[in-house]
C-alpha cells in the first residue's frame, strides 16, 4: 500500500507540473492563488446569481451576465494585487482581463444555459460547472497576456569590425 502511494506521488507531481505547464502558470504557488481567488469569485458570481434570480425573479441569462461581471471586478482586484502581484494597476490591463473573460461569460453562461435546459440540473449547480471549465480558460488566456512576465530585452552590442575588415 504504502509503495504504491510512493509511485502515485511523483505521477501525481508530473500531472501539477504539466498542468502548471500547459496553463502558463510561473509556479504551483500562482495557480493555487488564482484558484483561491476564482473561488471567491465564485461566492461573489453565485450570490450575485441567486439575488437576481432567485429573488428578483430576473431572467436567467441576464442575471448571469450581471453576476459573471461581478465576478470578474472581485478577481480582477485580488488576482492584479495578490496572484501576479502587480505593482501597479493600469485601465489596460483590466480591459486585458475583461475581454479574456469575456470568453469565460460566453463557455459560462453557454454551459449554465445547456445544462439547465437539457439536464434539469439546478442553475446554481449547473453555474458550478460552468464556472469550473471557464476558469481553465480564463488562467491560461491571462498569465498569457494580461499578466505576462516581460523579459527585460538588452540591446545588442554595437557592431564593430577587426582590423582586418575595416577598409
């Protein structure tokens, strides 16, 4: 039993490591705190939802869109200053990260309408799932582009000929 708890631990190191890999995160670290923050987004997306719907009786779909882009002000501010730590917040980047997540209010806001329709299943846990498949996206579209690491480019060195080149 215990042997084989030993192998499963270096496959399981392998699958974080091309996960990390493959989603463009810089360390397990980051991809836990975009989690942490996309779990908060989801308290902020769920309750934005229930509100609206449940309460307000909004229709479905645009009480979705409004709790969506709740969600993604919260994640915004938390990812900008605790995930990436950002030293400086610029209108450029939150527009960076809104237009990514637009796609995630699309994946979401499809998903959450064809599991509701189609399966029956509750809209708050369909909205869970919808949630889930969009986040893969919406980490690996940003540590891509809205947060991505600039390498610093050092110029080259200016071009200066031999003796034996020079006229």
């Amino acid at each position: 039993m215990l042997s084989s708890y030993l192998k499963a631990v270096p496959a399981v190191s392998r699958l974080l490591s091309s996960v990390r890999r493959l989603l463009g995160a810089e360390s397990l670290s980051e991809l836990l705190r975009f989690g942490l923050v996309g779990g908060s987004g989801v308290i902020v997306n769920t309750s934005f939802l229930y509100v609206l719907h449940g309460v307000f009786g909004w229709p479905l779909i645009p009480a979705s869109v409004l709790a969506v882009e709740a969600a993604i002000v919260n994640n915004f501010m938390w990812n900008d200053r605790w995930t990436f730590r950002a030293r400086e917040g610029t209108p450029y980047r939150f527009l960076r990260f809104n237009l990514i997540s637009l796609g995630g209010l699309a994946v979401n806001t499809m998903i959450l309408a064809l599991l509701v329709a189609w399966t029956g299943i509750h809209y708050l846990v369909a909205n869970l799932a919808a949630i889930a498949v969009a986040m893969a996206w919406n980490f690996a579209a940003n540590s891509r582009w809205t947060w991505r690491k600039v390498t610093q480019v050092r110029p080259h060195a200016p071009l200066t000929l031999s003796r034996k080149e020079r006229p």
